[in-house]
C-alpha cells in the first residue's frame, strides 16, 4: 500500500514536536457546482520544532505516535515571508 502525502499550511505550533496542518480541498458541489472549499486538520510530528505558523510544510502518513498524532512533516516547501 502506497505511504499517504499531502501538502498543507501550518495552523498551530504551539504544542512541542507536533503542528496542526490545515489542508483544503476544492471540490465542486455535485448538484449545484459551485466550487466548496473543505479544510481537514491533521496533526503532524515535528523532531526539530522547526515549523513555523505560515509555513507550507509536505506531512507523510506514519504510524500511531500519539491518540491524535497519525503524520510526520517530510520537508517545509516555503517559509512564511518576512520571519
């Protein structure tokens, strides 16, 4: 079976080793067509706390690390602008 990636912003740092990744997905409406917008959170594991809020971030589907904890950041695609 195929290792899950998405990309997403960083929502939350505020707990250590771990972020909040916000990943949307557009989608039209299937009787009306209007693109909806559906945002999922998923908790992410952080080793260096390196993650910032803002920052686009690659998150890896991993094993069970904690009750909520199920993805790993890979690798931080764009920092915010201006930190």
């Amino acid at each position: 079976m195929a290792i899950k990636e998405r990309v997403g912003l960083v929502v939350s740092d505020k707990m250590q080793k771990t972020v909040v990744v916000a990943i949307e997905n557009r989608a039209p409406h299937p009787k009306y067509g209007k693109i909806v917008v559906k945002t999922r959170r998923y908790k992410a594991h952080d080793e260096e706390n390196s993650c910032k809020v803002g920052d686009r971030v690659r998150i890896q589907e991993t094993r069970p690390l904690s009750k909520t904890k199920r993805w790993q950041v890979t690798e931080i695609l764009t920092t915010k602008a201006g930190k």
